[in-house]
C-alpha cells in the first residue's frame, strides 16, 4: 500500500493534477468528514445487518 501511495503521489505531481492530493480548499474539510464518519461508521456499528458490519470490520484492519 505504501508504494501505491507513493507512486499515486508521483503521478499527480509528474501530470500536474490541481489541487491534488487532497482537493480544493472550499471542500477539503466536507472530505475529511467523509473520510471520518466512513471510517467510524465501519469500525463501530453498522445498520445494514450483519455480513456488511463484517466486511467492513476486516476492511479496517487492512488499513491499520
């Protein structure tokens, strides 16, 4: 994940992509609230049953 990362950030750097890696400024914190609320949303409790909960519970893991 880590080379992907990097690699994704070289790309945008080389294409001169604006404003990357992390958007425009007016809604850079709409992303980050996005980012929060999935991320917490994944790791305690979930409303569409079961085997949702489930995936995103291994999902979390990946990440950390």
């Amino acid at each position: 994940m880590s080379i992907t990362l990097l690699l994704s950030f070289i790309y945008l750097y080389w294409a001169s992509i604006p404003d990357a890696p992390f958007g425009k400024k007016e809604v850079r914190g709409l992303l980050v609230a996005r980012g929060v609320g999935g991320f917490f949303g994944c790791t305690y409790g979930s409303v569409y049953g079961k085997r949702v909960h489930t995936k995103c519970r291994y999902s979390v893991r990946i990440l950390l």
